[in-house]
C-alpha cells in the first residue's frame, strides 16, 4: 500500500511504549475483590483466603520502565495510523451520500495488555473493538502470530484488513447493528448465538472489502491478496483446525476461511454497503 508521507489519523493513543505495570487488573482484580467482599459478609475461612487473595492481586504487578519502540515498531504505529485515516476520509464519505455523519473511533496500539471500559484485555484476545468507548485496541504483537501462527504472509495490507475489519465492528455500531445483535444474543441459546455472532463478524469484513474497493487509488499490486490470505488464515475453522487438530462448526464466531474470504471479496468488488446483509444470507 503507498502510504508514507500521507495524512495520519488523529485519533491514535500509542500505549506500546508504557510502563507494564498496568497489568494488575487482568489477573482478577474485579473478581477478586468481589471474592473478597463474599468472604467478608458471609463468613468462612478468611485468613487462608485473604493471602492466596493477595499473592493473586500481587504477582501480576510487574514493575518495568516505559519501554523503547524498535524502528520497525515505530514504522508499524505510523502504519496503522495512515490506515486510520483512509478509514476515516472514507467512511465520511459513505456515511454523508446517505445523508448521515460519521463519528470517528479512537484506536489504542498496545502489546501485553490493556484496560478498556469493556474489561481488561491480554495480548492474546488479539486486536478487538469496545463499543462502549467507541475504540479500535489494536495489540500489535497479534501481527507476529498472524504471520507465524496461521501462516498469514507478512506485509502490510493484512495489517490493513485488520484495522479496517475493527473499523467495521465501529460502523456496525454506529448503525446500531452491533446493539441489535447483541440483543438477540442475548436471548437465544449458545448455538444460535455463535451463528448471529458469525454474520456480524462476516459483516465486518464486508465493511473491510468496502473500504477497500474506495481505497484503491492506495493500493499496490498483491495488496488485495495479501487481505484475502489474512481473511483466509483467521477463519474459525483454519484456527481450530491449528490450535486443536480439528473442527467444531457449532463453536465457530468469526466464520470459515471460505465466508470471511467470500466477504471480504464481495465488499471489495462492489463498495456497495447495501449488498452486506450477512444475517439474511449466511444461514
Ligand atoms: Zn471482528
């Protein structure tokens, strides 16, 4: 993708070279407390349950200095924020020819963990979106697992499709997709769930691909590819088949390689938003 010298996005909080001693509320801040707090009122054993309490509140909280930023890693932050903004210019663009504004997300890149007002988050969850602030957290270590896990080839454009993927979730937020289809989660049982689940995340990659067809002016040759191996290698079924030896389909949230590619595709061909119904298409 051309993309140096190009306008950066804004809306970036580079949290990668902080100090990793934030990490005390992963290991079961909350959940400890309220353990605590059981023990209090209702009595118990509470001296035993009171040190194993602190050693687990204790041993996360690993003082380290702020950390250095490779130049690679550096690059790669100026990367993403491009991508940001391409997202940003073009999803104005969208959102106005419908007659409605678009609000822009805030991205976060950061490595080991995070906190987020939708709950504290390990390098391992990978890149996600919080619609309850409105923040694309992108956990740039998940790129090296991309690459050397799933067989993703490296290169920037599957950075790209990633970013633009979270966009999507944001998209969907502001729709209110994102609100519709956690309420009908919410009310059926897990199977039906997991495919509600799978279409809104198959329609992020349709919101990915759409980007992507407007975005082309940026592109280079073997960009669309690269996006389309990264769909590919994030599939439900690729990942269990990695990380298990085999496939539960009834278990699967993201979708196939096949439908996150098909997706992703179809955004791509047409950048007609309207084309994207997922839920009606992928039963
Ligand atoms: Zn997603």
């Amino acid at each position: 993708m051309k993309w140096e010298g190009r306008r950066q996005s804004d809306n970036v909080e580079d949290r990668r070279g902080m100090s990793t001693a934030g990490k005390v509320a992963i290991g079961g801040g909350t959940v400890g407390l309220l353990f605590l707090l059981v023990q209090l009122f209702l009595g118990g054993d509470s001296a035993d349950m009171l040190n194993s309490l602190q050693n687990q509140m204790q041993q996360p909280t690993v003082q380290s200095g702020p950390v250095e930023l490779t130049p690679e890693e550096k690059v790669l932050g100026d990367f993403a924020s491009t991508v940001l903004a391409d997202t940003e210019d073009i999803w104005h663009k969208l959102f106005q020819e419908r007659g409605m504004t678009y609000r822009e997300p805030k991205m976060v890149l950061f490595r080991d963990a995070v906190r987020t007002s939708c709950g504290g988050a390990q390098a391992s969850s990978g890149p996600f979106y919080c619609p309850g602030d409105e923040t694309v957290y992108m956990d740039m270590t998940f790129f090296n697992t991309l690459r050397q896990r799933f067989g993703a080839r490296g290169g920037d454009f599957a950075i790209a499709y990633v970013i633009a993927h979270e966009v999507g979730h944001h998209v969907q937020n502001l729709l209110g997709i994102l609100k519709e289809t956690n309420n009908i989660r919410s009310q059926v049982g897990e199977v039906q769930a997991n495919k509600v689940q799978v279409s809104t995340e198959l329609q992020a990659d349709f919101l990915a691909g759409v980007w992507a067809h407007h975005n082309q002016k940026y592109l280079e040759e073997g960009d669309a590819e690269e996006a389309i191996n990264a769909a590919a290698s994030v599939g439900d079924d690729n990942i269990q088949k990695q990380t298990q030896g085999y496939t539960v389909p009834e278990s699967y949230t993201h979708g196939t390689s096949e439908q996150r590619v098909y997706w992703f595709t179809k955004g791509f061909r047409s950048g007609n938003i309207s084309e994207g119904d997922t839920f009606r298409q992928n039963q």
